[in-house]
C-alpha cells in the first residue's frame, strides 16, 4: 500500500467521520438522558438542507453552520414536545419524522435546489505537524473535524463533572427517582433533546459544507443511523465516539483502498462496510449492555412527573422535619 | 382506548398521512387538454429513480417526460411524472396505484426491477408496462415491453476519449451497485480505452450507493490516489462527489453522463455522454399513448433520439486534438454503419479482460 493510498484512507476517514461525530454527540446527550431519537436521520437531513441553503443565499458557511444548529433545535423542540411533554413511542415518532423530514427536503429541494457547487469550509494546516508523513493528514482538516473533537472533550466533560450533566444522567438513568429527588425530569429530558438535535443539525449542516458539496435528495443516506449504531459501540461514552466514528470512517475509506488489491479484490466491499456494526454488536454483546442508560427509550408521563415531584416535596419536607426535630433534641 | 392512547394513535396516523402526502408530491405533475381521436391511451405515468433536477439520469428522464407531456396535453393526454422511486417495491406499489387508477401505459424508467414488472403486468392485463434495461426471461406478457439503447456506444467514444487524454496511462470507473444495464456502461468506458491503448492501466472501484455524495467522494479519491487521472461514473447523483474529488486533484479529468455536467465542474468536465435517456423517454411516451407499443424489446441504436452522443467539450476543446477528433468521428461512422459492434458487457471486470481482437482495427488518428 503506497504512502499517497495510506493518507487517503486517513484522510477520506477523517472526513467522512465528522458528520457522523456530530451528529453521535448530539445523540448521545439525549440518549444520556433517557431518549432514544431515531428521527436523528431526518434532523440531519433538516439541517443539511437548511444549511446548505443559507450558505447558498448568503454565500457565507458559518452562516449556513448556524442555520443547521438552529433548525436542529427547532426541531428538537418538535420531538421534545412528542417525545417528553406527550410521551408517544420514540421509536415510531422518530422513523415518522426521518420519513417526513426525507419527503420534505426532496420536495423543497426540487423545488429549490439548494447549492450544488458550494464552496465550503476551507482546509486548516496545523503548521509543522501537518508535514509529518501519513499522518500529517490528520492536521489538514477543516474547521469543523478540530472543534468536533473539542465538542466530544466538553460533552464527555460536561456529562460526568457538572449539575446539568449529572442531572442528565439521572434522567437517563431513572425517571422516577430522579422526579423524586425534585429533579424535572421533563425539562431536563426536553433541554437535552433540544440540545442533541442542535448538534445533529450542525453535523447535517457539516455534510454539505465541508464533504458533498451542497446538498441532494437523502444527502446524509442513512448516516444518522449509523451515528446511532456508534454511540452504542462507544458505549455512550463522548471519548469513546470518537474512536467509533473514526472507526467507521477509516473503514468505510478503507474499501476503496481495498478493491485495488488485487489480492483482496474478490471480497465483497460490502464485508468491509460491515466492520463497524459487526464491531457494535460485538461490543455489546461482550459489554451485555452494561452501560446503556437504564431508562432509555422509556416515557415518562407527565401525570407521573406531578406525583412524584410531589412526593419528593413531601419526602423532603418529612426529612427537613425530621432534621430539625433531631437538633432540637 | 383511552382518550389519550386515542389521541396519540391519531397523532401517528397524521404523521404517516404527512409522510405520505409529502412523498407523493415529490414533483408529481399532470397534464390534460381537449381529445384526440389518433391517441389510444389517455393516460401515461412515468415512473423514475432519482430526482427531477439532479443533473443526472432523473433529470434526464424528466426533461423526456415533460418534452412529451408538453406536447401532448393539447391532445388529451395525462401524462403524470413521478420520480425518487429508488427499490423495486416503490415500483409494484406505485405501478399497482397507476393501473388501478386507470392509467393505459406506465414507463418504468428503473432497470432493476424485471419480477415486479411481470407481476404487475399480470396483475393487469389491459395496462402496458415498459421498463428500461432489464431482461425479463420469456415468455412474456402480451402487455409488458422493455427498452434499450446503445448508449453504451457513447460510453465506448468516452473511453476513447479518456484512453487517449489519460497523461498517467491510467483510468478509473466508480460503480452503483451493479446491474447488467448498468455494468456494461463502464465495461464499455474501459474497452473504449483499451482500444486505443491497450496497455492502459484499469482502476474499477464500486460504491453502494448511487446517490452518496460522500462515498462518490471517498471512492474518487482512493482511484485518484492510485494513480488514475480520468475518471468515469456509472454512478447518478454520487457524479457530484466524483467531480469535488476531480476538482481538487488539478490535472483530473471527469468524464460524466446522463445529463450535461460542464456547469456543475467546468474545470474537470471533458464531455458528458448523454445517453439520450430523454429521447427514449419521450420516444416511448408517444408509442405508449398511440397504442403501439408490443411485448418485445425497444431497442434505440446509437443516435437515435440521441442515445449515445457526446456533450460538447466546452473549456477542453484542445485536449480533443485533430488526431483524436479523427479517430471518433472514424469511430461514430462505424457504430453507424454497423461495422463497430460494441459489445454489451453485464459483468463487471469483463471489460478489462476483453479479446480486443474481437474488435475492428482502430481507425487511423
């Protein structure tokens, strides 16, 4: 394998990884919190869209970036809404809006295309390191590919050492208990779903900027999916996502790599595109989904909410009583 | 039920009924005007993959379907376009709803989906059913008919073409997943190229996706990086990728088809073959409303309706020198005469193994 083959498949990895990245963050954040969002397809696609139009309109990128982040909280305000406050099936809400959102962009998309020779995010070389061979590659990226890992660093961060994180996690965790120790558990829950799709918009809105281009009819062709599938293997774990996506996009670059080996030329390049959910399964199937938020995918009605915000109330005021009493004593 | 249960059982029935309104109105059209006594079928659907605009083989389809629907609404026809129908089970649903809903002629513009296209002509024997690029296995239905065309002719003078402007002695397709119709479209890009040098190095890389912008992209490069310097897709929509990759390799060719890309990359555009899939569309759409169209294969040879001529060369005009220009039009002469055959090649890698021997001498440049 030549050094030129070598930095494409690091670069063509790096590159494909990023939406992915992005997008899995977001998931994770809700996913963290109890929510499985299977509509993280169509959120992408909203963004990718949106974002592509607004670079096209206004011939600026970042702007274009901020019309995906904002359309992917717009939309989470939607999910959250069907999601949290009604408390419908996420699985089959969330297919609906992936199949919505892929009709709406196509129709608006014929209708008004929206940029099909974009110029988008331009490479930034890290000077010196970006010289080393082969993996120098890594340091020729676009803006998006170096905040991304800082983005996985913050949302690791801000999910094991502050309030919000912790409260997060709770919700994740356990709805009941959590409402119970007075945590709303609906506005958390509502928060990291709006806060998770802004994060999916943008990797949407990164697709168009920074890989294809602008955007067509099903752009992301299921790569919200597979960010779905790598927040499981990186066990809900932001440090982790990184590797997962870096492995789906080294592998997913690797199988052109591949066909031009003649050794290896009669396996199927499908074989090759497998690796990361044969890796998924894999891993959780040794892990026994050790790690999975305990309350993921699991409604929390409201009126359930209500009783046991008021019993927490309760709870703490007997403990509150109590306390006193003992001082007193 | 509960009223809540209730409300969000509507909840989900509305979400599914948006989906589906959505989906149906993904630029369907319809046309109608006064009757004619000459037209046999008053209503036409054109069914497609891809999407009207992309600048690709929908794009195609939908400029052959409107050029038809244009003419013929003042006579009475309906002529109703539908397309992003991407998996042969879109094909026996939408084709089911066009016959049942009193359409006389459906045009399948798919190539993958021959079993639905039996089963529904089964299904409905007063409707016609064509369908572009597959082999149905006989016996067939009185109703059903296919279409083809040479234009793999055209994909043939394109690989002349990148053979002879190839600085590196090497080329590259990115392929679709395959299908005959499809395959032969490369195969034959190669053989194009191996007839005017037959040592020319061959890089086919295959993609899962025809629409995937990203994996065009990615597989671009990887041939890029091998070493290639002209590039052809047998790819729709996912061409957009090829061409980005192209554009930041300068010294790259591209050489697309289906649908004229020098806007899109004026910089790597060589040419586009067009295949002519409009011509063959509108073509088929008047045979279908007159009644005329029979169970057996509609078979375009090379520029009939356009099937398998090239763009313009646009910024590369240069590139075609006197010598090459010589050989194609050589070339072009004998696919029209018949003493050029291009083979149809379904299998992929074939085209790089064929008996050049089987092919005439290449003409003098």
């Amino acid at each position: 394998m030549t050094t030129a083959v070598l930095v494409t498949i690091l670069g063509g990895g790096i590159a494909l990884m990023i939406p992915v990245l992005w997008a899995g963050l977001g998931e994770l954040i809700e996913e963290s919190a109890g929510i499985i969002n299977v509509g993280i397809e169509g959120v992408m696609l909203v963004g990718a869209y949106v974002g592509a139009q607004v670079a096209q309109l206004t011939s600026n990128v970042v702007l274009g970036l901020f019309a995906g982040i904002g359309i992917g909280a717009a939309c989470g305000a939607i999910l959250a809404y069907l999601y949290v406050y009604r408390a419908v099936d996420q699985l089959i809400t969330g297919l609906m809006f992936t199949l919505m959102a892929l009709g709406l962009t196509t129709v608006l998309y014929q209708k008004n295309p929206a940029g099909t020779a974009l110029a988008g995010f331009q490479v930034w070389v890290i000077p010196g390191v970006s010289r080393i061979p082969v993996v120098g590659v890594v340091f020729r990226q676009t803006p998006l590919a170096y905040f991304a890992i800082v983005a996985a660093i913050a949302v690791w961060y801000g999910l094991r050492h502050t309030w919000l994180g912790l409260y997060i996690r709770a919700a994740g965790q356990g709805a009941q208990t959590t409402a119970t120790s007075g945590v709303n558990v609906h506005q958390v829950r509502a928060v990291s779903v709006i806060m998770g799709c802004s994060f999916i918009g943008l990797g949407g809105a990164a697709l168009v900027l920074t890989e294809t281009g602008g955007f067509v009819a099903d752009v992301t062709n299921d790569l919200g999916f597979i960010a779905l599938a790598m927040v499981m293997l990186a066990g809900w774990n932001a440090l982790a996502l990184i590797g997962a996506a870096f492995l789906f996009g080294v592998s997913d670059a690797m199988q052109y790599a591949v066909q031009n080996i003649s050794s290896l030329a009669h396996v199927p390049h499908d074989l090759w595109l497998s690796i990361p959910y044969l890796a998924t399964i894999f891993v959780l199937a040794i892990t026994r989904g050790r790690d999975v938020p305990r309350a993921l995918g699991i409604p929390f009605p409201v009126s359930d909410q209500r009783v046991r915000i008021r019993l927490g109330r309760v709870t703490q005021s007997i403990r509150r009583r109590q306390e006193s009493g003992i001082r007193a004593g | 039920m509960s009223g809540k249960s209730h409300a969000r059982s509507l909840s989900i029935v509305g979400a599914l009924a948006v989906a589906a309104v959505l989906a149906a109105c993904g630029g369907s059209s319809t046309t109608s005007g006064s009757t004619n006594t000459s037209i046999k079928v008053s209503k036409v659907a054109v069914l497609f993959a891809g999407v009207s605009n992309n600048r690709s083989f929908g794009n195609s389809v939908y400029d052959g379907a409107n050029a038809a629907k244009q003419q013929l609404s003042s006579q009475g026809v309906t002529v109703t376009v539908v397309p992003n129908l991407n998996s042969p089970d879109d094909y026996l649903h939408q084709g089911t709803s066009f016959a049942k809903a009193g359409y006389g002629f459906e045009l399948w513009m798919f190539g993958g989906a021959p079993d639905q296209l039996v089963a529904v002509a089964k299904q409905f024997p007063n409707v016609t059913f064509c369908e572009l690029g597959v082999m149905v296995p006989p016996p067939w239905p009185k109703n059903v008919c296919t279409l083809s065309g040479e234009y793999y002719d055209g994909d043939f003078l394109a690989g002349m073409i990148g053979g002879t402007i190839s600085k590196a002695h090497h080329i590259a397709t990115v392929e679709g997943p395959a299908f005959p119709a499809l395959t032969t479209e490369a195969e034959d890009f190669v053989l194009g190229a191996r007839w005017v040098d037959p040592h020319i190095k061959v890089t086919q890389l295959s993609i899962p996706s025809y629409v995937d912008v990203a994996q065009g992209q990615a597989a671009s490069n990887s041939a890029i990086a091998a070493g290639a310097d002209v590039l052809f897709p047998a790819i729709d929509q996912a061409t957009q990728g090829m061409l980005l990759a192209a554009q930041s390799h300068p010294g790259t060719y591209v050489i697309p088809q289906y649908y004229d890309s020098h806007s899109l990359a004026p910089n790597v555009v060589v040419t586009t073959v067009l295949l002519g899939i409009d011509g063959m569309t509108k073509s088929m759409i008047n045979l279908g409303v007159k009644g005329q169209i029979s169970n057996h294969d509609y078979h375009f040879k090379y520029a009939q309706a356009g099937v398998g001529k090239l763009a313009p060369y646009y910024n590369f005009s240069s590139l075609i020198t006197p010598s090459l220009q010589a050989r194609l039009s050589a070339a072009e002469a004998m696919l029209t005469q018949g003493t050029l055959t291009v083979p149809f090649i379904g299998t992929p890698g074939q085209g790089a193994s064929y008996d050049l021997s089987q092919l005439p001498p290449l003409p003098a440049g």
